[in-house]
C-alpha cells in the first residue's frame, strides 16, 4: 500500500481502491478548514481518476468524525465570521462530490459520527459500523440547521418522521438502532474489523463493472425524486451509455463461455 499524507488527510491506494482517513483522532477527527479543503480536493481528483475504482472513507483512532471543530469555529466567530460561508466552500462540495461520485463509496464509521460527520457518512453507498458506532445529529445542540446534506439523505434513509426526530431532539443513535433503521448497511461484532470489511467490500466492487454501477447510482438518484417519466428517460441513457462499454460486451461473451468477467471499467 503506498501512502500519501496531506496533512489532515490520509490518502492510501491498494490496487484500485483509495482510502481516505481523517486524521485528527485527538479531536475526533473533526473538521478544521485544512482537512475540509484537503476532502474537497482530494474528491474532486478521484472523481476524475480512472485508476480509482472505488473509494473508502474512515476516521482515524475510535472516532469516525465528530462535525466541525469547534474550537476553530468559535476563534473565527470571535474574528467577526457569522455568515457561515464554509458551508457553500466547503461542506456542500463535499457532500456533491460523496453523493455523485461515479463509483462506490463506502464509510467505514468505527466510533461517533456527528454533525458532518454523520451527514457526509450517510453519503456514501455503502456504510459499515461496529459496536461502537453512533451517529449523531448535533446540529440543534449548538443553535443550528443540519447541512452536508443531512435534510436530503437522512429522510431517504429513515423516513420523514424518523428524520425530524433525530434532528430536533439529537439524540445519539446506537449502532444496533443504526441498523435496524438502514442507516449502517452492515454491522460487525468487531470494531477492529469495520474499516478491512469496508476495505474488501472496496475491493470487490472496483472489481466491477464501475461504469454500470455510476449508471446505476445516477439512475437512483433522479428515480428516487423524480416522475416515472424522468426516470424511464435516465434509464434509456444509462442503458445506452452501458451498453456501448468494453464491461458490457465482456460481460456477455463471458456469460455465453461459461466464464467469469473480468470488468476493466471503460
């Protein structure tokens, strides 16, 4: 595995799959302006990468994200700052970037996801917990709405009802809670074993036919919104983009030979 360190962020590549770990365990891995700028760029690169297939976000030490640094926060509201402009800077280019990536995402939320933390977490495809795991939607605790895009994901997930609850009161969902109400795919008895799951499911899908499964992400994302209509055309797109791929015409010879497909993402 080679490593890359940029400060805040780790950025390690194993074949085709790039793990990306916020690395302020000794604050909870919560969001300074350094390490918002450090995932906002460094998604936009991965999103145009094509030797990345497939992308891993963690958190370093127990802690998957505990939001935004406070203490950074207050130090700028002392300046004067009220507008609360890392939200379109920082947090809403993120969020687009998790949510549209045109390959897997998968969070592997070891310990507390708060605030942003739980927004960008909820993003992602795939979401892999342990006993230890919670989310928490912090936001009102400090006089706040939710942003990340917490008002969009958090009501797809658990339903409206559930979705204004846990906003309003924030109160701290355990990971058996998590579970049961979709917001962790899949729950370990080990925390130890949350980020190399998330790892192999990383890499069996880069293994995939990555092309289809971007199709297949934008296809949910304006059928889940949208009319019947809407979404039979972005289907008819889908198909007609998928269908002219190398995956799709190895796919087929594949199946015709009673052979297993080997997908090269083009």
């Amino acid at each position: 595995m080679n490593g890359l360190k940029a400060d805040s962020l780790l950025v390690d590549r194993t074949d085709a799959v790039v793990t990306l770990t916020l690395n302020r365990p000794e604050a909870m891995n919560s969001f300074t302006v350094d390490l918002k700028e450090a995932l906002r760029d460094t998604l936009a690169q991965l999103e145009s990468d094509r030797s990345c297939r497939a992308v891993v976000l963690t958190g370093a030490g127990g802690n998957f994200c505990g939001g935004q640094d406070l203490k950074e926060h207050a130090t700028l509201l002392a300046a004067g700052s009220t507008d609360l402009n890392t939200v379109q800077v920082h947090y809403n280019p993120i969020a687009q970037r998790l949510a549209s990536m045109p390959k897997p995402v998968i969070a592997a939320v070891r310990g507390m996801a708060a605030g942003a933390g739980a927004s960008l977490s909820l993003l992602a495809d795939f979401r892999i917990g342990g006993p230890k795991t919670s989310f928490l939607m912090a936001f009102a605790n400090v006089g706040l709405a939710g942003d990340s895009g917490i008002s969009w994901s958090l009501p797809r997930i658990v339903g409206h009802a559930r979705a204004v609850e846990l906003l309003l009161l924030a109160r701290p969902v355990k990971a058996d809670e998590a579970s049961r109400i979709g917001m962790l795919t899949e729950l370990l008895e080990d925390d130890e074993q949350v980020l190399p799951r998330a790892q192999e499911l990383a890499a069996r899908l880069a293994a995939g036919p990555t092309i289809a499964y971007g199709a297949i992400k934008r296809e949910l994302s304006i059928g889940d919104a949208g009319t019947l209509s809407d979404a039979l055309a972005a289907e008819a797109q889908a198909q007609a983009i998928c269908g002219a791929t190398a995956d799709h015409s190895a796919a087929v010879n594949a199946f015709l030979n009673k052979q297993k497909p080997e997908y090269q993402g083009r």
